[in-house]
C-alpha cells in the first residue's frame, strides 16, 4: 500500500499567519502553534523553523523548516566559532527571542539548534547546520573532600610494622568508612543524573 502524500510541499512554510508581532524578526527562529507562527517563550522551546518574510500579528508570514540537509541562517546573539554547538538565545529578554548563543557551561537543560559552520559575532546572520536535539549539560559531581593519610601515619598501614595496635586498626576503619560514604555520595549523584536524562530522552554531554 503507498502513503498517501497529497496536498504537501517541500519547503518554505508560506500561508501562516503571524501570532505574535514578527515585524523585523526575518533569520529569527520561530515554531508552529496553534493559529499560526510565534517566537520562543521558554528555554526549551523546540523551534522547528527561521523566518524569512516577517509580518505584524494577523499578516502572512514565511519560514524556512529546519533540515539537516540544508544550511541556514540565523541571528547570533553573542559571538562563537565554527563548530560550536547552538541553542536559543534567553527568552526573558524580549529582543533575544529566537536567537542563536554558544551552548553555555552552566548546568541545565537545553534545547540545541544545530552546530555553527563558520566563526561569527554578535548580531550576525550565523551560517549553521540544523541539528536539532535536546541537551543535558550536568553538575560537576565534587571529588571526595577527606585528605589521604601520609604513608607511616598509622602502624596497621605501615610495611615495617611488627605489632600494630586496636588504635591503629580503628584509625584505619574511620578512613574506610569516609571513603565508603564519599562513594555512596558520588553514586548517588550519577544515578539521578543518569535517570533525568533517561526519562526526558536527552543527551548527557561533558
């Protein structure tokens, strides 16, 4: 049986509307919704496409979708480098919507764009390749805080020792049991990591 592909096309997305105020937003990535096209208002918005015809609210607008085939253009906000991976501008700043950032350092949940195909600044219609996937960039899990005692310190560590004492051994098991807790710790810390990420279908990224 063949699937049934009437009344599609190929390409640029030409008879929305505009839900928001789009005017001057053209390289601007926006998404779909109900009634028409809109700019991003969360972080992890999933824009699928970068308009090209801008418009007011109610006026027919234009976008290109977004292919991994394809390269395309958009603004930048802030400068990077070829080969940098791309996600949304913050959207709590109104003129920021819809741009294109460097994928920061900060822990959290992003939603990445696609990856810059040539340096660029500020303001600039970046050149870049759509890749659109979500990211997971974790906390730094802290190494364990309890110092290694110095070779000799205790009797029962020592290779010359003939008759190591109770306090020696006690000493010796408090230094296990701190290094215990640190790994339970850092297990602890991974799992939930690793779950989050499981559950939301995402990437966990170094």
């Amino acid at each position: 049986m063949k699937c049934l592909q009437t009344d599609v096309k190929r390409g640029l997305l030409d008879n929305l509307p505009a839900v928001v105020d789009l005017t001057d937003k053209t390289g601007h990535l926006v998404l779909v919704v109900n009634g028409g096209f809109t700019t991003p208002t969360a972080d992890t918005d999933i824009a699928t496409h970068v308009l090209v015809e801008d418009g007011a609210i109610g006026d027919i607008v234009s976008a290109l979708p977004l292919t991994a085939l394809d390269q395309v253009r958009a603004v930048a906000k802030g400068a990077g480098n070829q080969g940098d991976n791309l996600v949304l501008a913050l959207v709590a700043t109104a003129g920021d919507r819809g741009k294109l950032r460097v994928l920061p350092a900060t822990p959290g949940v992003y939603v990445q764009i696609g990856r810059a195909e040539e340096d660029f600044v500020d303001g600039q219609h970046l050149k870049f390749r759509p890749l659109i996937k979500l990211i997971i960039v974790p906390s730094v899990v802290a190494a364990p805080a309890a110092a290694a005692p110095a070779d000799g310190v205790f009797a029962a560590l020592n290779s010359t020792a003939v008759n190591p004492t109770k306090a020696d051994f006690d000493a010796l098991l408090v230094q296990l049991e701190l290094l215990n807790d640190s790994h339970i710790a850092t297990v602890a810390k991974l799992t939930a990591m690793h779950t989050a990420a499981v559950a939301n279908g995402q990437v966990v990224i170094a």
